[in-house]
C-alpha cells in the first residue's frame, strides 16, 4: 500500500472596516475559494477541501472567518514545495491575518506550518507574502 499524507488547517480572516467592508472581504475570501478548479494538477488544491462558514453567527462566523481545509494525498511531503507555492498564491488573493497547516505524513511524522501577516491584515495583492514561517516536527524518538 501506498504512504498517506493528511494536509488540514485553517485560514483565518478577522474583518476590520465598517459592517460593508467586513462582508465584502469575507465574501471576497468565499468568492475566491469558490474558483478554484474541482480539479487540479497534482498536487491538488481543490475547493472541495474548503469549509467557509456561513457569515453570521447562527452560520459559524461570531468574529472571526475561520475558513478549513483538509485533504488526504499520495505522499504528497515529496511535493510539498510545489503545494506550498499553491496555497502562497491562494493566499496572495485573499485577506487573512494568519493560516496554520498541518501535514501528517506516515514517515516523516507531523509538521505545522504558521504563515502570520506582518501588517494588521494581508489584503489581496501580487506583492510578495510578508509573513513570518515557522516549521515544527512531532513524533517520538525510537
């Protein structure tokens, strides 16, 4: 059997401005993850791994827009530069304040990767990312 990877995370986006700016830029984050193809070039990054609460707080969104994602791969930590470029440009597009992923791989153990805005917000812009990377290992010595 093939090696699985397990890729899961979340984008959060927390609204500043005025109540019309605060849904246009959450709805400009459902747009966006809304255009994404059903299918990718491997590795994929598709919108059917994506969970955008609904933009009230009846619909998961009190504050804060915590959009999640996960997906199972075919060793996709042989890839993960080329999927880390993926999520990057995704993310350029889009207003954030931070995004955490998680990549559990059968033999290289469980990674997290945190991405912070260096500013108040990361607004969509091809300017490069100005965040702050951060690469941690979990597993048990043998």
């Amino acid at each position: 059997m093939d090696t699985e990877s397990i890729v899961y995370g979340c984008i959060k986006h927390l609204p500043f401005g005025t109540l019309a700016e605060r849904k246009r830029s959450c709805e400009h984050n459902r747009r966006t993850l809304n255009e994404l193809p059903q299918a990718d070039a491997w590795p994929f990054l598709c919108r059917e791994m994506f969970a955008v609460p609904g933009s009230d707080l009846m619909g998961g969104t009190y504050q804060t827009q915590v959009i999640h994602f996960g997906m199972s791969y075919r060793a996709v930590e042989y890839e993960w530069e080329h999927w880390v470029g993926k999520f990057e440009a995704l993310l350029k597009g889009m207003y954030w304040v931070n995004a955490v992923v998680h990549l559990e791989t059968e033999l290289a153990g469980v990674h997290t990767f945190v991405w912070e805005c260096a500013d108040l917000c990361h607004e969509p812009s091809d300017q490069p990312l100005r965040v702050r990377c951060e690469w941690a290992r979990e597993g048990a010595v043998s």
